[in-house]
C-alpha cells in the first residue's frame, strides 16, 4: 500500500508543480500582449511599452490595477514630432 502512495506522489507533486509554472508564465504573457497591444506597431513604443511593464513590476503594481497603469503610461509616451 504504501507504494501506491509514493507512486501517486511522484506523480501529482510534479503536475501540481508544472501548473503552476505554467499558470505563471501564461499570465507573464498576457501582461507582455497587453503593453504590447497598446504600443501598436511602433518598435521604439513597443520598446518603451515593455520598460514600462517591468518598471509596473518592479513597483509591485497589482494584476488588477496593471491594465490602468500601462494605458496611463502609453498616454504618457513622449510624442515625437514628424
């Protein structure tokens, strides 16, 4: 019996370990589509966007909040003149 035990272990530690990678890189993901969206096609915006979305990490800006603070800052990306 106690095999059984160990066996299921085996298994499910590492699937629950696994989950959890991954739940945390999708979500990594979806923050880099969002700044990236609302960057456009610009490289030096999109650029400019990804420094924004590590300066949001750094300052430990909540997932909830993220989708406000990254619009403010694309409003706030410096206009070049043509």
């Amino acid at each position: 019996m106690n095999t059984d035990w160990l066996i299921v272990a085996a298994v499910t530690v590492p699937a629950l370990l696994l989950h959890a990678i991954l739940f945390v890189l999708v979500r990594r993901w979806m923050d880099r589509d969002l700044a990236l969206s609302l960057a456009g096609e610009d490289p030096a915006r999109r650029a400019w966007m990804l420094e924004r979305l590590a300066q949001a990490r750094r300052q430990g800006v909540r997932r909830r909040e993220l989708p406000a603070w990254l619009e403010r800052a694309a409003a706030g990306y410096p206009a070049v003149p043509s």
